[in-house]
C-alpha cells in the first residue's frame, strides 16, 4: 500500500476532508449510474470519468477497492421512451445498457467492481420499505407507499437547505395522498402496460430513490466509504438516499463521505437540441478519440462547472498527439517501473486533474530534451513516469505508433502502404508529376507523409 494521504471535499461537511477507510486497506465506493433509456451525452460522461479517476487513485493506494456503479433500469422514463419507439422495455434497457458500456469504456473508464442493476433488487426495496412502515417513517396512500419526510428531524443535512426551502424551490410532485408537500414516494402502482412486481402494497414499482439505498447497502453493508454522483443528485436524490436508510436502519450511518462533480454547459451555455449544443458521447466519438474527450474533461477541476467545447476537444487531441510523439520518440527505451509521484500527489489532493496535467506536461518536456539515441537510466525513469501518471489519469494507454496513425477503419493501412511504395518508386524514377499526385491523393485522405532527404520515413493521419 503506497503511503499517500488522500483527501475529498465532502459535500455534507462541506469541507475538505482528510480520506480514511472504515476498513485498514479495504475502499467501499458507491456512484450512481445511468437511467438506461438513452445514449447517455457529455454531461453524463463528465460524472463517469470523474469517479473513474477516484477509482484509479484509491487503487493506486489501498490493496483493495469495491466500486459499485448502478444501472436504473426500471423508471418513468424508460417506460415513456420505449412506448414511443413501439419496443418492449426489456429490449431498450438491454440495448441501452449495451450502448452506456461501449460509451463508458471509449472514455476510457474501467469496469466497476459489481454493476448491479435495479430489476434484480425489488426484493431488497420490498424489505427496506416494510422497515420503514414498521419503524414510523412511511405510510401507505391509495395504492402508494411515500416516506413522511417529517419524521426524521434532520431531513436536508446534505444540501444544508431546510425542509421548507427544498420544497419551495424544487419541483415536487403534487398529490392529494401526500400528508406532507415534501413526502416522497417508494412504491407506487403499475399498469398492465408497465414493469410491476408483487408487494404488500399490490402491484407496483419501486421509486427511483429507493433503488440505490437498496443496492449500495447489500453490496457495500450499511456504513461504507463513498457515495458519488453529480452536483444535481444531491437534492432530491441523495437527501432522499440518506431519509430512507438511516431511518430504516438507525444503527448505522450510511455513506461517510459525499462527492459530487460540478455541473457542464456546452459551447457557452446549457446544452439544449433546439441550439445545436446538445453532444451524446457517441456522436462526438465519431469525430474524435474517447482519449480525447477524457482530456477535455480533466483539464477543469471535478468541483469546478466546466464548459465543454469542440475547440477544447481540438485542442485535447493536439495534447495528445504531443504526448504520444513524445513517447513515440523514445519508443526503443525500455521504460522503468515507477510511481509518478507528483501526479498521485495532485490527483490524491481532491483529484486535482489540472495540476497532475501540469506535471505530466513537465515530464514530457524533460523527456524531450533528452537524446532518444543514448538511452540511460534518466530517460528510462523519465518515461517511466509518464506512462505510470498518464495510466492514473486514465491516459497514454494505447500504443503511440498506433495512435499517430489513427484508427479509423474505414482507411486501409495495406493501402495506404501500397501507395508509399508507388510513390518512392516514382520519385526513384524521376516521376515527380506521378509522385506528387499520389502525395496529393494520401493528403485528401488524411494522410500526413513524413519525408526526409533520404525518402519517406513515416505516415499518419491527419487529427
């Protein structure tokens, strides 16, 4: 176990805190994930890199970690969206997820250690609602079951607003079986039309709330480290989160510390379809590298709101194909096992991204005032440092001559290589009209051809 002091910023002491385990070596974390009935956009994204960056750093420094990262499959939304596409709900769920897999991992995140998914937990939900009933702190209303927000005092700890002012200022369901404006529902009554199982209460749904305290308490126990999510979840979400299992369960706490990522606007404002602003992961995928995106996200502090650009993307990839011609000029030195220390050090003072990209940069630059061509020990720790701060941020992980040569498929590298050879034919021959129209062709392409005195030494394609 590396020697490393982590601290978070804690939403609920509204401090930065000092991070330490429940358990010596051993990290219970908890992120809520995606609602599956769309491709999930760039906003979404921002949550999962920022809580794979903790992922990596509590790794990095504890011998183990459990990280638990949910899929809402069972909720309103869903319901609406595959009735509007004519599709069963089970089939878009499944799709769904499918997608926010492929989504998550082209951003480069890893997989959680148990991705448990709320359809497979109603009996949990069943049971953490009869502790409620049976404890005071719920109440059945024609043919719902609501938590009655006044019976725990405390009731928007998290957000620091009093009960009053969160309802005031959010929009909550108005329903003339709520004793209180501020109650929240657990169960509520399904159709035939949609999902529904079994209960005391008749046949109905869970509310969304209730599914993560379900979830995070059977897979992490009822105190455990961590619990994330968006600056957004905090109120209802959270606040909800923390009603339902500290009154089901008033021995015990809960998540001890709460981090949450600021909000993301989009090209100077609040991504909305009707303005054009509006990026789903997977159409910004196709115009760039998941590398890419991730950078983009990491150069803005996760507290900190952030306004997501295709400049800043541009920008993002120019970044890294520095990085990557950097370590593919030195891609003959064999690099040593080391621990960037600075890196760890920035991301361990409440994942500071843009200071450990500071150090990565300063890395690179030391690296690159050395002599590829006589290779030492200082070279060799050198990069070394690079590769091992860039894995923490989730970054230079693919091969760099691969990566300077892009990967987009539908370019054919025998191709591509067949057409060099034509052209330094050419030129051998004196051919130049012919050598420069194949240059002419690659470069349509996206073909950038590195020559020198001595011919063409290299290729890649064009960012």
């Amino acid at each position: 176990m590396t020697s490393v002091e982590i601290s978070l910023y804690d939403t609920a002491a509204r401090t930065k805190r000092s991070f330490e385990p429940l358990e010596p070596g051993r990290v219970r974390m908890y992120a809520c994930g995606p609602t599956v009935y769309d491709r999930i956009h760039i906003g979404n994204g921002r949550m999962f890199v920022v809580f794979d960056i903790l992922y990596r750093l509590l790794r990095a420094v504890y011998p183990e970690v459990v990280y638990v990262r949910n899929i809402t499959d069972v909720d309103d939304k869903i319901n609406a969206r595959a009735a509007e596409r004519g599709v069963p709900i089970g089939e878009l769920t499944k799709q769904t997820t499918e997608f926010f897999q492929q989504d998550a991992a082209a951003l480069g995140n890893l997989v959680p250690t148990i991705e448990p998914r709320a359809t497979d937990h109603i009996a949990e939900m069943v049971q953490l609602i009869k502790d409620l009933i049976a404890k005071g702190h719920a109440y059945e209303a024609e043919g719902h079951v609501l938590f009655d927000v006044p019976t725990m005092p405390n009731y928007g700890s998290l957000s620091g607003l009093d009960r009053d002012a969160l309802v005031a200022g959010a929009r909550v369901e108005v329903a003339p079986y709520k004793n209180d404006p501020a109650d929240f529902i657990l169960w509520k009554p399904s159709t035939d039309s949609q999902p529904g199982w079994d209960s005391p209460w008749g046949h109905g749904r869970p509310g969304w709330h209730l599914e993560c305290s379900a979830m995070s308490v059977k897979y992490l126990g009822p105190d455990f480290d961590i619990h994330g999510g968006g600056l957004d979840l905090v109120f209802p979400h959270h606040e909800n989160e923390i009603a339902q299992s500290r009154c089901g369960d008033p021995d015990h706490g809960f998540a001890r510390y709460w981090v949450h990522n600021g909000y993301l606007t989009s090209e100077g404002e609040k991504m909305s379809k009707s303005i054009g602003n509006f990026y789903l992961v997977c159409d910004l995928l196709e115009e760039f590298p998941g590398e890419a995106l991730r950078l983009a996200l990491l150069k803005t502090h996760y507290r900190q709101p952030i306004d997501f650009t295709k400049a800043g993307l541009t920008a993002a990839k120019s970044e890294l194909d520095s990085f990557y011609g950097t370590l593919h000029k030195f891609a003959d030195v064999t690099a040593a096992t080391v621990t960037a220390d600075e890196v760890l050090a920035a991301v361990a003072d409440d994942l500071n991204t843009p200071s450990a990209l500071t150090h990565l940069h300063q890395l690179r630059t030391k690296l690159n005032s050395c002599d590829p061509n006589n290779p030492n020990e200082e070279i060799a720790e050198l990069k070394g440092q690079l590769i091992s701060g860039g894995a923490l941020l989730g970054l230079l992980t693919q091969d760099p001559e691969a990566w300077r040569r892009g990967s987009a498929p539908s370019k054919d590298d025998t191709a591509i290589e067949t057409m060099i050879a034509e052209r330094i034919a050419a030129r051998s021959a004196k051919n130049f009209a012919e050598a420069d129209r194949i240059r002419d062709s690659l470069v349509e392409q996206g073909i950038i051809l590195e020559d020198r005195p001595d011919g063409t030494t290299d290729w890649r394609r064009r960012a």
